[in-house]
C-alpha cells in the first residue's frame, strides 16, 4: 500500500491542511491542551478501571466462596461463620465505596482542556461506574439470600440445640414420674405425691412451650422437614408423660380417697370403743344399747365402700408391684385390725346381752400393728425369670384385647356392611369400596385369631421360646405391609364417609366410645408394639433363647422399615415403569445432591447454581431412583408427602466412591464411567454408611449372580462364553498380551473365564502401556480397580468378572 507523504516548510503550509482549532498555540492554532492534563485524566481513568476490575473479581471469588460454604452442624460453628462472612461482606462493601470515591474525585477534576478530554474522559468513566453497580447489585441479590439462610442455620441449630435439652430434660422428667412407683404409705405421703405429680407436669408442658419449632416452621424455613418430626416427637412425647401422670394421678387420688376414708373410719371406730364406759355395759340394756352403737359402726364400713381396697387389691394383684403390694397389705391390715377389735367387742356385748354371768371386761383398742409381708419362699427363679414371665403375660393379655377389638370391627362394622337393614343408611361413597376402608383386615384378623394368639398362649410358661414363635411366622406377619400401604386410601375414604348414620349406628350397637377410625389404626401400633416387648424381653434375657429374640428383634425392625419405607413407595409419582419389576425396595431417604456439570467458571448471576437438589433417593435392587419430595394438603387436613420422579439409574451401569474430599457426609454415585457424576451428601454418617453399605451389597452381589451364572454354563454346557478380546484392547495391544492371557481362538477371541479370573496385576501394565491412547470402543472390565484408579475408563461389563467388586476411593 502507497501513502503519500507532504513535506512541510512552515507553519503556513500545516494550516493548509489542518484548521487551526484543532492545533495547539505552539503550532499556531487556538486549541487548548495540557498534555501533563490529559496524562493525569488518563492516568486516574485507569486507576479507576483497574479498581473497578479488581473488587468486580474480589466479589467473584467472594460470591463462589459463599456457594461452596458447608453449614456448620452446631450453634458456635455458625455463629462464628455468620460474623466472618458480615465481616468480609462489609469489608467489600468499603473497597465499593472507596471506588465510587474515586469516580467522584475525576468528575470532580477541574477541565481547561480541549472538548475530547473534558467529555469522552467522563463518558468513560461513567461506563466503568455502571459496570460496577450491575455487579454490585448481583452480588448484594446472591448475599441477601446467603445471609438469610445462615441467620435461618443459625436458627436451626439453636432449636436442635434446645431441643436436644428439652428431649432429656422430659426423659428425666419421664423417669422420676417412672420412679413415683408406690400408692403412698400414709394420707400425707399421697398427698406429697399428687403435688410432685403436679409439679413434675407443670415443667414438662413449660418445656413444650419453651421450644420455638413452630415459629420457625411457619416463618417459612428452609428445613422445615427437619423440624416438624422433631415437634411432632416432643409433642408425643409430652402426651405420653401427660397420659402416664394421668394414671398415676388417678390411682394417687383413688388411694387418697381410700386411705382418707380408713383413717376416718378407723379413728372414730378406735373412739367409739374407748368411749363406751364399763360400767354402763355391766346392765343388759347398757350392753345392748353399746352392741347397737357397733353394729350401726360396722355398717356405714359397707356405705363408705371401704372393701374397694381390697376388691382393687384382688383385681390388679398380678400387675402391681412388691412395693404397691406392701402399702396395700399394710391398708388393708389396719382395717382388719379395727374390725377385728370391734368383732370381739361384738361377741362380748351379745354374750353379755343374753345373759349376765360375769361382768364384761373392757377391750382395749390394739394400737396399730405394722403390716406383716407375706413371706416370699425362696425359689430357684431369677428376678429375671419374674420380669420375662411379666412380660409374656403383658404381651399375651395385650393380643387377646388386640384380637378381641379385630373381632368387633370384623363383627360390627365389616359384617353389617351386608345386612341388609341397615344398607339404607351405607353413604353412597362406601359402595363397592369395604376392601379400600377396611383393607386387607381381614387377613390380619384370621392369622392373628386362629394362629398367633394360641402361639404365644403356649410360651406362657417358657417365655424364652417367644422369639422362636415369632421367626416362625415372619412371612405370615408381612401382611401388616400390605394394609400399612392402603392406609392413606383409607383414610381418605373416612374423611369423605366417616359422619355416615351407618357409623354412628355401629358404634352405638357395639357400645364403642372410639370410632371407627381409632380402631383401624390398632394394626398400625400393633406391628410396632411387639418390638418394644421383644427389647423389654431381651434385656432381662441372658440365657435359653438368646439368640432367637435377638433374631427375632432384628426381623420385627426389618419388618417396621420395610412397611415405613413401602409408605413412602406409594406416594412416588411420575414414574412410568412397575416398581414392582425393580426388585426389593432396600433404602430410601432424602439428601442433598449435586451434578456435575462441566462448564466453565461461573458468573456472579449463576452463582445461585451451586445450591444442591434436594432428593428423595430409592434404593432398589436394580435402579437407583431419584425424586422431588412435595408436601400435600388435602382437604385441611395434615401435609401428605408425596414424590415427584426426575430420573434414575440401573445399578448395573453404577459405580461409587465412598469418600469425597471436603465433607465425610458425602460420596458419589456415577453412571457409565463418570459420564454423569452424582455427589449426594447424607443427613449423617450412620446415613451415608447404612447407604453406601447397601450400595455395595448390591454390586457385590450382581456380580456373584452373574460369576455363579457363568459357572453354571461352563458345568453343564461345557463351553465357554466368548467375547472378542478386541472389544476390550485394541488390535496393536492384542500381539503383547501374555501367553496364559491370550488363549484365543480362531476367531481371534479370548476366554472371558480364563482372561477375567487373571491377577489384576498381569492386565494393569498392558492397558496402562498399549490402551492409554486408545480408548476402547466398548466399556472395560469394572473389577480391576487399579485401571480405575490409575486411568478411571468408563467401566461397563456385558459380564461381570469373578474376582469382588471394589469401590473405588478417591
């Protein structure tokens, strides 16, 4: 390219081609300019947008740092994390505002230049300026959410903290309300009772109150799954200290009553004998009027019902306690004894009234005697032995009431379903639905009246064979799982008819003071009862039987959490294929989750990304489920959850890493050779331990399916299966495989039972020198965890090896 050149002589010739405003005085034009000016200008423009760049980056990495912030697990933790992060929020915005300074500190610059510098110079800062409010704005969006959900951690692990207090102190207030054993041995020891009776329920419902759980759950917070259980537990918890100092209450007042009226009685008897005079009872008529006075005494024992004592004594004798026995022997020896001072007195004055032989000799009253206990003879039982035996008779009586109320609601509400007299009143949303209101009762019914029941009646003797009783019957029991299922049908089915004439009609017949509903959820706490007896059983047992209970206990748990989790199975929604063709449902439990996604670094606008999913994971035998947890109201009624399905995984194309850097909680689930990584953080370590435990039974056992798979073809067929060792090397490496390694045949192919049961050791060298270039076109073989370790290939088998899967740790 050609440029013209002018060379110039003089000032003139320059003003022939440039106009002299826009030349400077030195060159003869009227142009104003300051070059030391204009350096400045630049110079502080610079600084600026260099000030601008860096706090831009510094609330960059601030903001990452916030989303990559693990909440701590207690309150001083996230105290301590919360003041660092105001902190170094308020020290950014200190270099925000010392910018802002800057860009008034230029505009503020006096300007004597020409126009470009007195107006593109600030136009320029203007722009540096507006860049700097957008991230500015961006980052105080993202902080305002972080600081919130760290205020509402903070939140949360005081109210764990609080309700951490709160659970032990109502388990103390429980165990000195357990220990309040006895019926008092005097008036003033009851009455000491009733009132630590009263005292002990007034701290337990203060301690209720004290807890804030509800505000935060309606404050809307963000882990509200995690507080409403722990309500609902206090709550329980509460009532059934409120419902257990009930009874105690009740049998304290009974006993004040009881033992109130002894006294009395007692008194004015001792007085009515010491103030009959001797001398008036020499005369026939003195001794008569005396034995009216007695007899008339005797009476009002009957009117004032002081025999309750003893009926009560005689009813509940099994069930109380030596010590209660001892107060009430000792009641009920006071009475006798005044009775029998006035039984003599009687005898005397009506042998005196028919006949006046010999004067009466006074009969002083006997003071009285302390109760004498029943001598307890020595016998070779334990009072280990006692307690089973106690519990055996506990859980015998418990099935008989169990399946006497089963009987009642077979009898008088599922039967009169078909009676016809009273069709009329059946509502017209129960037709043709007794199988989804009653469910599979029947069942229930039908083994626990004909077989369970006259089980357990044969251990009433050797309690030590319950546990054998109930492994024996572990399938028969599997059908509280299928009832369990239809109860939310069920009891939405109540909601919609339960006020029906029909009911009321039923409940009136069979004199019922709960409705039906109450009733149907019997089943519900049944299944969960006998475990609660077989640990009662268990810690006074420590010989014959042992083993059995201990099986028997582990086989009830598993029996509870296979119906707690068949609950949660039939809330899952969206999912188009059969459950049921997925094999045992093992775990299930919600989690946060993380995928990676390989993108590149994020801005402050996505910084929103790094929050994790929220899931619900289900665990079978061969995928991995994955699901959106939904709270539903229906009808004002409490929230149901249900589970919407996003996506899920075949356990045959799973592989896991235990461990993941930065939080034990976590491990990864990756799916075709890490082509889609799933970091899923457990609410616990027992959690993620339980979790991944399970995950590596399931590995582990496909892989021993497949291996006794293998073995039954080569026994039976004599043939070997086949895969083209090409699809595993490629054909360069194929020449450098090891001798016992490539019994290939004809086809150019190798035993996969010969190459598979090879020490990893012998594979490790050939891919690592001859495959690392080369990837293969199909998967390797996913039990050699060297190669995965060292080299991490998409693993895949068309058959899985012989030798034990490993997970692999990072």
């Amino acid at each position: 390219m050609k440029i013209q050149i002018v060379m110039l002589n003089s000032l003139s010739d320059l003003h022939g081609y440039v106009d002299k405003s826009q030349l400077t005085r030195e060159l003869g034009g009227s142009l104003e300019y300051s070059h030391s000016q204009w350096i400045h200008h630049r110079t502080a423009i610079e600084n600026f947008a260099m000030t601008v760049k860096t706090t831009a980056q510094m609330l960059q990495k601030f903001g990452t740092d916030l989303s990559e912030t693990e909440l701590p697990n207690d309150v001083q933790c996230t105290k301590d994390l919360l003041t660092a992060h105001n902190d170094k929020h308020d020290n950014l915005k200190d270099e925000l505002r010392l910018a802002v300074n800057i860009s008034l500190c230029i505009f503020e610059q006096p300007c004597s230049s020409s126009h470009y510098v007195c107006n593109e110079m600030p136009a320029l800062c203007f722009r540096l300026l507006a860049q700097l409010d957008e991230t500015e704005n961006a980052f105080e969006q993202f902080w305002s959410k972080h600081h919130l959900k760290l205020e509402q951690c903070l939140q949360l692990r005081h109210f764990e903290q609080d309700f951490r207090e709160v659970k032990v102190s109502l388990d103390s207030l429980m165990g000195t309300l357990n220990s309040i054993s006895d019926t008092g041995d005097c008036v003033a020891r009851v009455e000491q009772l009733l009132k630590e009776l009263k005292t002990l329920e007034e701290k337990a419902q203060a301690q209720l109150h004290a807890l804030h759980g509800d505000q935060l759950i309606q404050s809307n917070h963000y882990a509200v799954d995690s507080i409403r259980p722990k309500c609902v537990e206090l709550r329980r918890v509460c009532d059934d200290f409120s419902n257990e100092a009930k009874k105690k209450t009740d049998v304290l007042s009974k006993s004040l009553k009881i033992r109130q009226g002894i006294d009395k009685w007692c008194e004015s008897g001792i007085y009515l004998l010491a103030s009959q005079a001797v001398d008036k009872c020499q005369s026939q008529e003195g001794a008569e009027s005396a034995l009216t006075d007695i007899q008339r005494f005797l009476e009002s024992a009957e009117k004032n019902q002081l025999t309750e004592l003893r009926n009560l004594h005689n009813q509940y004798e099994v069930a109380l306690s030596e010590d209660i026995k001892v107060h009430v022997l000792k009641a009920l020896k006071r009475l006798e004894d005044v009775q029998e001072m006035f039984e003599k007195r009687h005898v005397s004055l009506k042998r005196l009234s028919a006949k006046q032989t010999r004067p009466i000799q006074p009969v002083a009253p006997r003071p009285e005697s302390s109760p004498k206990r029943p001598s307890v003879k020595n016998t070779p039982r334990s009072a280990g032995s006692q307690q089973r035996k106690h519990i055996m008779t506990e859980l015998i009586e418990t099935e008989r009431l169990y399946v006497e109320e089963l009987q009642s609601i077979m009898e008088g509400y599922f039967a009169e379903l078909n009676n016809s007299e009273l069709s009329h009143l059946i509502p017209p949303s129960l037709e043709n639905k007794r199988d989804v209101l009653f469910g599979n009762l029947p069942e229930i019914y039908e083994f626990h009246n004909k077989t369970f029941r006259m089980e357990l009646e044969n251990c009433a003797e050797k309690p030590e064979l319950v546990g054998t009783c109930f492994l024996k019957r572990v399938e028969e029991l599997q059908v509280y799982e299928k009832y369990c299922q239809n109860k939310p049908r069920s009891e939405i089915l109540w909601r919609q008819c339960g006020d029906s004439l029909f009911f009321q009609e039923c409940q009136k017949k069979l004199d019922h003071k709960l409705s039906l509903d109450a009733y149907l959820l019997k089943p519900v706490q049944r299944i969960t009862k006998y475990q609660l007896m077989l640990k009662e059983m268990l810690k006074c047992s420590n010989g014959e039987g042992m083993a059995e209970l201990e099986e028997a206990l582990a086989t009830m748990l598993d029996i509870i959490k296979s119906v707690n989790d068949s609950m949660h199975q039939i809330a899952i929604t969206g999912f188009e294929g059969n459950l049921s063709e997925l094999g045992k449902l093992l775990m299930q439990g919600s989690f946060n989750v993380w995928t990676d996604h390989k993108k590149g670094h994020s801005k402050v606008k996505d910084l929103a990304r790094f929050k994790p999913m929220q899931r619900h994971l289900f665990l079978y035998d061969k995928m991995l489920l994955f699901c959106k947890k939904r709270e539903e109201t229906t009808d004002g009624h409490e929230k149901t959850p249900s589970y919407s399905f996003k996506h899920s995984l075949k356990m045959s194309a799973v592989g896991i890493t235990e461990n993941v850097k930065g939080d034990s909680k976590k491990f990864e689930v990756w799916y075709n050779g890490r082509e889609e990584v799933y970091i899923i953080q457990a609410p616990s370590m027992d959690v993620k331990n339980m979790w991944v435990s399970e995950i590596r039974k399931v590995l582990t056992g496909q892989l021993e399916a497949c291996r006794g798979a293998h073995t039954h073809t080569h026994t039976h067929t004599h043939t070997h299966t086949h895969l083209c060792i090409s699809e595993y090397f490629p054909p360069s490496v194929l020449p450098h495989l090891p001798r016992e390694l490539s019994s290939s045949t004809d086809s150019g192919s190798a035993s996969v039972l010969t190459t598979l049961h090879q020490p990893v050791a012998q594979l490790t060298p050939f891919y690592t020198n001859h495959c690392t270039s080369h990837r293969p076109a199909v998967t390797l073989v996913v039990a050699i965890p060297q190669l995965l370790l060292s080299l991490q290939p998409t693993v895949q088998l068309k058959y899985p090896p012989a030798p034990p899967f490993h997970a692999v740790s990072s």
